[in-house]
C-alpha cells in the first residue's frame, strides 16, 4: 500500500472506519487483508466467505456502514477528524511499526503529526521532584522543537503535558477521544486543545478504557516518538511496557536514575541497567535523537504486502493442505514460521488458512509471530 495525495471521500473513509472496527480485526491482520484484496471495499466483501472457510460457529459481525456514519459524523461535531493509513496525514514514523493503527481519531491540531516527537512517560504516584523534573524537560524539549506527546494519566504523564503546553503537546488516550481519563485531567484535555495540541485514539468514541487498551496506548506514544523518556516507574509498570515497546520500535530509551531505595526508581535504574541512556537534562536526550530520521521500515505498515506476495503461489490451499495446516495448530502457541516449515504449504497458503481461523474467531495472533487455537 502507498501513501496517497489524494484525498478520501467520505464513502471510503467509512470503509476504513468498517472494517477496521470489525469484531476480530486487528491492526495486522487489517492490513494482511488490505494487501491482498488491494481495496478495502473488496476486502469487506471477502470477509464473509473467509469467516465461513474458517469454520467458526460465530462469525464475526461486519461493522454496518451506519455505525460508521454516526461515529464519523459525531467526531466531525467535535471537530475532530478521522486519519487513515494510507493518507499523507498519517505520521510517518507510526506507520512503520509492526502493528500501527489503521485508523486514528484526533481532536484538535493534527500538523503536530508531522513534526518531530519525544515520548515522555512514568508514575502515576510520581514525587514532586520527579514531576518538576518533567515539567521542565516537557519545557524545554519544546523549546528545542520537539512535540511531547504522553497519555494524559495522572504523574509524570500530567506533568509532561502541562510543561509542553506552550510548545505543542500529543496526549494519546486508552478510551475514545471523547473520554477522558482520570476525570481529575478534565481542564489538562480543555488546555491542550485551546493551546493548539491534539488528542488522539485509536478506539471509537466512547470507548471507556479498560486494562487491555493501555498497552495498545502505550505502543502508540512510542510509536509516534523518536525515543521514550522514563521518569520514576516500577519494574512491572506500564511505563516499562513502553520502554520496551520503544527498543522493539527501534526507538531510543531514555532514564532519569534515582535514589535506589524508592521503588518509583527501580524501573529506570533496570533501563539503566539494560543501556538506556541517562538523562538529567533535555540536551542529554537531543544530542542522542539529533540523527534520527522517521522512515516506513521494512515491516512497517506501509510495506506493499507485509511480508507476503500473494501472487507467487496460489493464495487458495487445497483441502489437503488445510487439514495439514489446521493439524498442526493447538491452543499452545506455536511460530508460523515451524508450521510452514513442517507443512510443506506455501507461505500464501498458511497465511490464507490463518486468516480465514482468524476471522472465524477460532484462532488468536501473538507477540513473535505465533499463533494459537482459541479454547
């Protein structure tokens, strides 16, 4: 898929809106239909049959177009505005993670997409050192030219947003862009959009956030960064889940140390450990980013056919080669890769199977490429 000049009608932005709101849909395999069906009209109008391949007693419910005319003329009403992956809008440096989102809702001003980014991110319970520290790495990254972006909970994330209200600000919410969480950050959301930020989702409007969805934020604000600055996090914290998802990304990982007996310190003193670079003021962290360039890597989500040529083989298995595949699946994960290998089907052919148990509800993606039945 190719980044297009021009624009959307609203008929396809809808389709956008459909398909990737469906039941069973994610990012990855969003994209694996788009790659080959090369519409989304057409991938739509696959769905139904490749559910019915897969043999799911529940197929997926397609997302009626209705539902995406209300929820796309709600947003407009708020004055916000849907972006899909394939405009020029759509950041670049998100789109080339493995799983970007097809679709973004945003509020406010969308041209801070396009400018540089440093993530910062950390405690909820944060210290009041830990919180003027941000406050003025927020400020003065945003003097040097760098969009801060956050998600907008309560600590560092709070601190980050109102230190980079000034220069430009990017709070990416867990819920629909119309919920705001913790409700304690009601007049943060009210002054970044009056002082020229954006808020920005990937779920639909209303969506309230649950556990499941601040990991998918998370990779997100690391997404859109060139690196992820961590200040006062536990171990186990979601600010290291970030870190994390920010090395994965290719992304430099950033930490403020601190005193070794405050549990808020472990996670950036094990970062530390790991080779992420110390940071006690905002020239440690611009003098590290100054040679990044945001590109559509190979894996990203602007590459042709993520991974596949459907047209070296047929894409269509045989019965046979069905039975070979779906054999070789159980709820333990196993790696596409040892199923191709062991089945002897082509990669077109193991995906196509895949993807059919997929949208059928029967068959769940997992981090490093496995897959696994659902029970």
């Amino acid at each position: 898929m190719s980044v297009s000049d021009t624009p959307l009608t609203e008929n396809e932005r809808l389709d956008w809106l459909r398909l990737s709101g469906t039941s069973g849909i994610g990012p990855i395999t969003f994209h694996k239909l788009l790659a080959r069906y090369k519409t989304i009209e057409r991938a739509l109008e696959a769905l139904p049959e490749l559910q019915k391949k897969g043999g799911g007693k529940a197929h997926s419910k397609i997302m009626s177009r209705e539902a995406a005319a209300k929820e796309f003329h709600a947003l407009e009403k708020r004055g916000g505005k849907i972006i899909c992956a394939c405009e020029e809008t759509y950041p670049l440096v998100l789109s080339a993670i493995d799983d970007a989102p097809p679709v973004l809702r945003t509020v406010g001003n969308i041209d801070l997409l396009a400018k540089p980014t440093m993530g910062i991110v950390g405690a909820r319970n944060a210290s009041l050192n830990g919180r003027k520290l941000t406050h003025k790495l927020a400020r003065d990254l945003g003097e040097a030219g760098q969009i801060v972006a956050s998600g907008l909970a309560r600590g560092i994330d709070t601190a980050a947003h109102e230190g980079s209200l000034a220069t430009g600000t990017i709070a990416v919410v867990a819920g629909g862009v119309d919920v705001i969480y913790p409700k304690e950050n009601e007049g943060l959301y009210a002054q970044i959009l009056e002082q020229g930020g954006l808020i920005l989702a990937e779920n639909a409007l209303g969506t309230k956030p649950t556990a499941q969805h601040f990991p998918r934020r998370n990779r997100i604000v690391s997404g859109l960064s060139a690196g992820i600055v961590v200040v006062e996090a536990t171990v186990r914290s979601g600010s290291l889940i970030t870190a994390r998802l920010a090395a994965e990304q290719g992304r430099d990982v950033f930490a403020v140390p601190g005193f070794p007996s405050d549990p808020r310190a472990s996670g950036p003193n094990k970062l530390l450990k790991d080779g992420a670079t110390l940071v006690e003021n905002a020239q440690d962290i611009l003098s590290q980013i100054s040679q990044f360039e945001p590109k559509a890597v190979p894996n990203g989500l602007f590459e042709e056919n993520h991974g596949l040529d459907w047209t070296k083989a047929s894409a269509e298995p045989d019965n046979s080669e069905r039975e070979k595949i779906t054999s070789l699946l159980s709820h333990q994960p196993v790696s596409v890769d040892e199923i191709v290998r062991t089945c002897h089907v082509n990669i077109s052919g193991v995906q196509t199977v895949l993807l059919e148990l997929e949208l059928a509800g029967r068959l769940s993606r997992l981090p490093g490429n496995r897959v696994s039945l659902i029970e």
